[in-house]
C-alpha cells in the first residue's frame, strides 16, 4: 500500500466533523479518481495526503510509515494557481528540483523535458501574469512531476483547459505517469475523465465524507482512449455515474 488513510476523523475548527471514521487506500502505480459533490471533502483529502492537514483520529500511512509534517514524496497540483508571480515559467517549474538540491546539468535536462511534455517551451521565460489560464495550468502540472515522487495529487487539474488540449494531457499524463509507475490521486467533477484515466473511481456522499460505491476500470493500461471512448462499457459506466452523483447530493 501506498497511501493508506485509515479510520480518520476530521474537521476544521468551529465546524462540523467532516471525516468520520474515514478509510481509503491507494497501491503502487495505481491510478484513482475521486468523483463527489462540490464541498464533500475532496480537497481536504487530497491536503491530509499531503501532510498539510493532520487528522483528528487515525492514521495517514505514505509508503509503510505514518505521516508527521509535510509529505515530500509527494507532487501537489492544488485546485488554486500556486505559480509564483515574480519567477518565470521556467524558475517556477525548476523550485522542486532547487528545494531538493538537485545538481544543475540534471534540472536543466528535466526542465527541458517537463517543457517539452506540458507544450510550454516557447512560454518558458514568461512571467505567471503573462500567461492563460490553460498555460498556468500546465505550468502547474510541470512543476509537480518535474521530479517524479511515486505519488501525485492532483485537484481538477484541467477543468479550465480547451477540450482539445485536455485531451492531449490526459494522453500525456497517462504517458508519463505509467512510464514512472507512478500513483495518482485524482479530483475531478468529470465524469469522462474519470472514466478514461483511473483504475478505480471512489465516489463520494456528503456529511460525513463517505465512499458510496467504488469501480474497478477494464481498460488496463495501455489504453487507448479514442477506443474506450466509442466502446459501450463506456456508455454505461457515465449513465451510472450521473445517476450517482444525483443520488451522492442528497
Ligand atoms: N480552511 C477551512 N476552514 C474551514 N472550513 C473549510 C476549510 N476548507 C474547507 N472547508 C470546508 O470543508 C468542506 C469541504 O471542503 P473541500 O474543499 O474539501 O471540498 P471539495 O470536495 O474539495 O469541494 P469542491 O469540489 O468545491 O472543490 C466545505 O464545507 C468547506 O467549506
Ligand atoms: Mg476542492
């Protein structure tokens, strides 16, 4: 296991408890969306992943061991624009690998490559302000695989990009996240999405945090999503999941 969350309540201050004996895990390699109301608990997951929230009762596990303090074994693409204003493109997607004291001749090679990977070579010296909001987002997503941790946590991450462009970064992560076996937590309010990129989609209900039904995808991983997209299966599983996510609101 990789990311065990176990028996966890939690809540903010002043507020109503929002995880109740919550438990979900994640294995190596393994890529899973969570689908879920707007202010069930998605985002607060994805923070106590990442060591940014700590739980009330229970446990968080990353590889083996309990969670104390930030997790820097993982990349974090939260659901808010993170660039920082007075650093280029560039800059902003080396941070990672400067923080992590990673010699020079290699962050250059991984800067290219990320570059190269989100479409941004050209924008590579622009400054945060000068970009759109699907540059900014990519620009975001280079920064948190520039240096491969064996998970990432990822909060609706291409919900403002052109249709087009998504679906070439849905193939591009699929790409890079089996090349590096790495793990995935995903967030997202689409259901197509999530239906082509996971292994498994966790859906979720409201107060407490809860996982109505979990579905295993049959694709396997070298899929090809023009296919998946015109396959029944497919069909099915998005008539499901509306009809689920109406349920998960009340
Ligand atoms: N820092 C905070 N302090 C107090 N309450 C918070 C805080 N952050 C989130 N909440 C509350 O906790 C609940 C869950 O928020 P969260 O951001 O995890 O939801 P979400 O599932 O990510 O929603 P969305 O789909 O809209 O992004 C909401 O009711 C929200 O108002
Ligand atoms: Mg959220």
């Amino acid at each position: 296991m990789l990311l065990d969350i176990r028996n966890v309540d939690f809540g903010y201050q002043n507020e109503q408890p929002l995880l109740v004996d919550f438990s979900m895990h994640i294995k190596k390699g393994e890529f899973v969306a969570l689908l879920g109301p707007s202010g069930c608990g998605k985002s607060t997951l994805l923070n106590l992943a990442a060591g940014l929230l700590t739980p009330l009762d229970g446990e968080v596990d990353f590889g083996g061991n309990a969670l104390h303090g930030l997790n820097r074994q993982v990349g974090y693409m939260t659901q808010g624009d993170t660039l920082l204003p007075w650093m280029s493109v560039s800059k902003n997607i080396l941070l990672p690998l400067e923080l992590r004291g990673v010699p020079r001749a290699e962050r250059q090679q991984k800067l290219e490559r990320a570059l190269k990977l989100v479409n941004l070579v050209e924008a590579r010296d622009k400054f945060p302000s000068e970009l759109s909001g699907g540059m900014k987002r990519r620009a975001l997503l280079a920064r948190s695989i520039i240096y491969e941790p064996p998970m990432l946590l990822m909060d609706e991450p291409f919900g403002a990009l052109d249709a087009q462009l998504r679906e070439t970064m849905h193939q591009e992560l699929l790409d890079t996240v089996n090349r590096m076996d790495e793990s995935v937590l995903f967030v997202t309010h689409d259901i197509s999405e999530s239906i082509l990129l996971a292994d498994r989609i966790i859906v979720l209900g409201n107060r407490p945090l809860r996982v109505m039904e979990e579905i295993r995808l049959p694709w396997g991983k070298d899929r090809n999503l023009n296919e998946i997209r015109g396959c029944d299966e497919y069909v099915r599983l998005e008539h499901h999941l509306r009809d689920l996510l109406r349920m998960s609101k009340h």
